[in-house]
C-alpha cells in the first residue's frame, strides 16, 4: 500500500476494454509514475453514447499486473430535433383579460441518443401572446423551465383565434443548425353564459330541455375551477 518513489516508477499502459466506439480514446496511453506512484491519463468520450471501461496495466519483468475496469459512462450530448419538446403548466389560464398571471413553460431536451443533454444547455423562448422570460439553462434532467406572464398583446392565433398564443422555444444541435419546439397555450377571459332555446314554453305536464354553455367572450373554454351554479 506504500506508493512507489521515482527510483521505483513504471511505466502504466492505459488500456479500452468495452466502448461505444465513435471516437473514443485514451490519450496518453503509456504514463510513467510520478514521486507519488500516480499516473494520469485523459479519457475522451467521441460522439456516441454508452459505457466505456478503462484499464490499466503495469509489466515488470514477465509479469504483468492489471486493474479491474473501471466503467465511465458517456452521455448528455448536444440537443437533437427529434428529443427536443415543449410542456405547458396550464394548457388554459385565465389570462386574457388579467395581466400579471404566470403560467410555466418547461423544455425536455434531449440528445440523439434520447439521453438528456448537458446541464447548462441553453434554450430561448418567444410567445405570440404576453411575456415570457427569454432564456434558461438545462439541468441534469435535460429541463429548463421559463415564466410566461399574461400581458400585452393578447393573443390571436391564424388558425385557432383570438385568445389561443404560440410558445416557441429554440436551441442548436450538434451541426449548429437551430432547432425549434411549439406549444399553444390557451389565454382564456371572463364568462358568458348562454342558453338554447331563450323561450320558456313548457305544455300542462310536459318538461322542456335547455342547454347552457358557458365560455369566454371569444367562445373558448374556461380556466378549470370555475363553477356554475
């Protein structure tokens, strides 16, 4: 258990035992130890994930000495197109007539190996409707999540309509081509009711049907948690 001085290096031969390949190497691979029997070499990880075992051997005369493997895994790589997504806290929020609301934006990024992406990624985000905080780092779950603030402008979506705001949140991938992920959220306002048909008229013993339906003024639904009495 005494380290070996400098009169006793040798020479360790650092060894690939199972990898990914992809670019995977050690880098020195023969290091000669030092005052304090240590040798140290860099492990460089290549473009693929998966597990990489590293190995370490001494030879001193015929005999030959070798660790047991030590595992790395090799994960959280750049952002890929087809693991990048947008979740929305509230899909509706009541929002379009009171300003100062928050409804939380998360993105999921995630690399071409469906790992999550480096922490300290960053992802930018716009909306066609209020405000939104502009950017946000991942964490080690490849998420970062945003405020979206109900405010001017209200929303007006070409295909939905009044009220319905697009949330668009932006990062690069491996190739330095910017990538892009959509959510719609839904800034729902104050209640109406109306009523079909508007005429009582129910014969001697007889019962009529009314139908009540109750949205906002631009005839979406409402915020869950409103009631109707």
């Amino acid at each position: 258990g005494i380290p070996v001085d400098l009169e006793h290096s040798v020479d360790v031969d650092f060894i690939l035992g199972s990898n990914p390949g992809e670019g995977v190497f050690i880098s020195p691979t023969s290091v000669t130890t030092g005052a304090s029997g240590l040798a140290k070499t860099s492990l460089f990880s290549g473009t693929k994930s998966g597990v990489v075992q590293m190995i370490a051997e001494v030879t001193i005369g015929t005999q030959t000495l070798r660790s047991m493997p030590v595992a790395v895994a090799i994960h959280g790589g750049l952002p890929d197109s087809v693991h990048f997504s947008l979740a929305v806290e509230m899909l509706n929020f009541p929002g379009y007539n009171i300003y100062g609301l928050i409804d939380r934006i998360t993105a999921y990024v995630g690399d071409k190996y469906g790992n999550p992406v480096k922490p300290e990624t960053a992802v930018y985000f716009t909306t066609t409707g209020g405000l939104i905080e502009g950017s946000a780092f991942t964490d080690e779950l490849g998420q970062a999540s945003v405020s979206l603030v109900s405010a001017a402008p209200k929303p007006n979506h070409p295909t939905y309509g009044e009220g319905f705001a697009t949330v668009i949140g932006r990062t690069a991938d491996e190739n330095q081509n910017e990538i892009e992920a959509f959510a719609i959220v839904l800034f729902s306002g104050v209640p109406q009711i109306s009523v079909n048909p508007t005429v009582i008229d129910v014969p001697n013993g007889g019962s009529q049907y009314f139908a009540y339906q109750v949205s906002d003024q631009n005839d979406n639904p409402l915020a869950g948690g409103r009631a109707v009495h």
